[in-house]
C-alpha cells in the first residue's frame, strides 16, 4: 500500500559494533540496497559516529540513492520516535496526529489515533479513526 517492498530491521547487538562504512557495506552488498531514507537526525555504526551527511558521502560511493527525510514540527515540538512510541504506549488516551506525520494518499486531514493497551500490557491495538 505504501510502495515498500522490504523492510529490513536486525536486531541492534547485529550492527552495533559495525562502523558507518562496513554498516552501509552490509546494506549494498548483503540486502543489495538502492535506496535508503533516514531521519535529518540519523546516526549509525558503532558509538553512533555516522549522521546523514556521512551516510550522502557513502551512498555516492556505493551508488545507493538517498532520502533525508527533514524535521517535522507540530505545534512546537519535531516529531521524533520518542513522540510517537509515548502516542502509542499511552493506554488511556487518545492523540490527534497531524498529517503530515502519518500522511496517507492525498488526504489532507488530521486522523485520530486510538491506542489501547490490554491489561496484562501483552497487547496494543491501534486503529485510526
């Protein structure tokens, strides 16, 4: 539906002593990568020593394109996983999230996001309204 064909997460123990350059190495020549999309404030490879500006210079080299999605900022605050992980961990509310965060299609309208969370706290159910 959103045009993503893999989604690749290794469990960070796997990539975490990795510098930035064997950490994209992996991504061209293990999973093949063409194209790559990171947040504006992305960091990598061991002790966090890679940012987008590093991961530009060695997608150049191994000819992989790359989006560098820039900071989104609702009412003040730029949204980050940190924000969106407290929407969906809070069990009892529920959150207007603007558009231009969960953007779907051409629609132009902020969507409801209902989170509950079960009581034994083992389920979470999401649905947008």
């Amino acid at each position: 539906n959103m045009g993503v064909r893999f989604y690749f997460c290794p469990s960070f123990h796997d990539v975490k002593d990795m510098l930035p350059e064997e950490f994209v190495y992996m991504l061209k020549h293990t999973l093949n990568a063409q194209h790559i999309s990171c947040g504006f404030n992305f960091t990598f490879g061991k002790y966090g020593a890679g940012n987008p500006a590093l991961l530009s210079e060695l997608c150049k080299r191994y000819e992989i394109e790359l989006t560098v999605v820039p900071p989104v900022d609702v009412n003040g605050e730029t949204v980050s996983s940190t924000i969106i992980r407290k929407y969906i961990e809070d069990p009892v509310s529920e959150h207007i999230i603007p558009d231009k965060i969960f953007r779907r299609g051409n629609s132009t309208q902020a969507r409801k996001l209902r989170v509950s969370l079960s009581a034994d706290k083992e389920s979470t159910t999401v649905e947008w309204r």
